[in-house]
C-alpha cells in the first residue's frame, strides 16, 4: 500500500458516482491495495428525497470496502424535507489513497440519495 505520486500521471478521469442510502453502512467508493491510484474526492452531496427530515453520516475508512477504522467526514447531520447538503466541495477535497474507503448510511430508508463527484488518477 502505497501513496501513488501524483506528479507523473498517466490519467486522469472525471467520474460520478452515486447510492441511495439504506440504515446501514454501505461503501460508497473504495481504492482498492496496489491499484495504482488515488481518487480526488471533488464533491459529496446529499439530497433528501423523503417527506420527513433525515440524517446522513459519511465516513473515511483506513481500508478498502469500508474495513478498518472510520472516521467522520459528516455525522448524523439533519436534512430537511426535499434539501440537499453540499458535504464536501472542491475548496476542501480529500484524497482517497489504496487501501481506502467511504462509507454513508442515512438515518431511514432510501430517503438520502448520494452523489460522489472524484478524479481517479493512476500512476502505472
């Protein structure tokens, strides 16, 4: 497990993902071991799409798949009905080494969606 160096890149790629969340923890995005990358983590947005105000928590997680220790990026943070959160933005990304995960769940069921906007940079 290494940090790849990110000055003598081969590629760069712009990549959204997105999840519904559920009550229990699900691994967002994850950079597997020896991959040869690091993700740019850009953006997190959370929206609401509920009736009713829900939480949602965000987690880094010091393995890939969401094993390891976690630590909070967002914990238990209200949305309102029918809102969304900007969670991270680009003034304060974070970079997601091999070996690393996210991790989100949302207070109740399917009512937070999920959206990662990241750069995948690999170094082969």
């Amino acid at each position: 497990m290494a940090a790849p160096n990110i000055v003598g890149v081969t590629t760069i790629l712009g990549v959204t993902t997105s999840l519904t969340l559920t009550t229990s923890s699900q691994t967002v995005l994850s950079n597997d071991a020896s991959s040869g990358k690091v993700f740019k983590i850009n953006t997190i947005t959370a929206s609401n799409t509920s009736g009713a105000t829900a939480n949602v928590t965000v987690r880094y997680a010091q393995g890939a798949a969401g094993a390891g220790t976690t630590v909070a990026i967002a914990n238990g943070i209200d949305i309102t009905a029918k809102s969304s959160l900007v969670i991270l933005d680009k003034a304060s990304s974070i970079y997601l080494e091999e070996a690393r995960s996210l991790t989100s769940l949302a207070s109740a069921n399917t009512s937070i969606d999920l959206i990662v906007s990241y750069e995948d940079i690999t170094n082969l």
